[in-house]
C-alpha cells in the first residue's frame, strides 16, 4: 500500500459532532478507499505522536480516526508522558483528566465516532477496527462491547484494568457482548495488568466465545508509543505486524 514514505496518503482536521458539542480529531486517509480505524489514545490524548501512528494505519490501507477524547475539557495543556508521572502535579492533572472519560461518556463518544465515520466516502465495509494504547486499550475492549455490531476487530497495546475484578466498569464484565475478533498485548511487569487480570480476562473471552489472543510483549508498559520513555522500537514493530494481521484477517483491505 502507498503512503508511508511515497506521501500517497492524506490527513484531514475534523469536526465530529456529538451529544457534548464538537470534538476535533485528524481523519487519516490511505491513497484508495478502505476500512475505517478509531484509534484509541493513551492517557496523553490525542497529540502529534498519535496521530503519526493514524497516518501509519492509513498506509496499510485503513482509514483512521485520532478523536481528541479531551475535548471536554476545552483547550487543554498537552501532557509530556516521559516526565508527568514523576511530577505530583502533572501526575495529579493527568489522572483527573482521565477521570472525565466516564463510561457513559465514552459509550456516547463512540458512537458519534462510528456514525461520523459512517458518513465519509473513504470508507468501505460495514465493521470498523479499534485499537487503543494504555487506557486507550481499556476504552478499545470496552467500545467493542458496547457498540459489538459495528465493530470487527479491537486490540489493545499496554491497555491496564482490562480485568479487575473488584471495578464494575472493567470492560470484562462485557465480555459476552463482543461479537468481533480481540488482540490483547500486554507489557511485563505491568502492575495495571497483573497476571491475575490477563487470567481472568482470557477466562471470561473464552467463556463467551470471543475470537481472541492474549499476549505479553517483552517489554515495558508504553513500548508502542514514541514518546513514552519505555518506548520499544523492535516490539512497536511485532504490534504494527500484530495489527495488520488482526485487521487483514477481520476487515479486510
């Protein structure tokens, strides 16, 4: 597919209407029609960094959606991930503004996304693919559940609380409601998704049937994403190849 390196793919500033007013996102577009993608961000939202890898997932055929999950929140500071967990403010900062991403807001959120997404004429098939990174995994389970007809594929890259136990809004308790195919790549050593989550979670997909593959990367948490200090070239490749897989078996190009 052209695009990566050829310039045979495109980027477009979007406004995606929803129930709490517009939220903006980049819309990635490969050089000929194909499936669409939501990208799911981590907890630094949607920045420069995300949307390179839109324009990744545009060149392998996908086009792909990098929604600014803060939009709420107005014209919020960007997060630097490499020092903002060390900093007690930052850190205080990042974790409230992950706290507006309630259930029910995402839920909504979703479904804005896929009915925009609906509408452009980029886009074929009638399933869209999910990835997400750290609490973007969480959310990319979660969407699959909760809007299971239209999506056809969801993975998860260093996603955390996938399965705890003790939180009613783990996306695990939806398990029985995902109707399309799960990639879960977990980081070792993660304590957001312990061994006893990857169990349950495997449990719980198996039980309702769910096409899915569980995986730990030999690497740490953020190994996919360039601006996070854990930042793992050679196992950001294995989940770019993983993703490809995943999204040429379910969605097809």
């Amino acid at each position: 597919m052209g695009g990566w390196f050829d310039g045979h793919m495109s980027r477009r500033d979007v406004q995606i209407p929803t129930a709490d007013g517009q939220c903006p996102g980049t819309l990635h577009l490969p050089d000929q029609p194909g499936p669409a993608v939501i990208l799911y961000p981590d907890a630094g939202g949607a920045r420069e960094v995300m949307r390179e890898m839109g324009d990744r997932l545009a060149t392998l055929g996908y086009v792909a959606l990098v929604p600014d999950v803060y939009y709420r929140e107005g014209d919020w500071e960007p997060f630097d991930l490499a020092t903002a967990f060390g900093d007690p403010q930052e850190r205080g900062r990042l974790f409230a503004t992950m706290a507006t991403l309630t259930p029910e807001r995402i839920d909504a959120d979703a479904g804005a996304f896929l009915d925009f997404l609906g509408q452009q004429v980029e886009v074929t098939g009638d399933t869209v693919g999910l990835t997400g990174y750290c609490m973007g995994g969480r959310i990319s389970l979660r969407v699959a559940a909760t809007h299971a007809p239209r999506v056809g594929a969801a993975a998860s890259f260093h996603g955390g609380n996938l399965a705890k136990a003790d939180d009613p809004n783990s996306p695990h308790h939806l398990a029985d409601r995902i109707t399309g195919a799960v990639l879960v790549a977990a980081a070792e050593q993660d304590a957001s998704f312990p061994p006893e989550q990857e169990q349950l979670l495997a449990q719980v997909l198996t039980d309702a049937g769910v096409r899915h593959t569980i995986e730990t990367y030999p690497a740490r948490h953020g190994f996919a994403v360039t601006d996070n200090a854990t930042y793992d070239e050679a196992t950001a490749a294995r989940h770019w190849q993983a993703l490809a897989e995943l999204y040429g078996s379910h969605l097809g190009v």
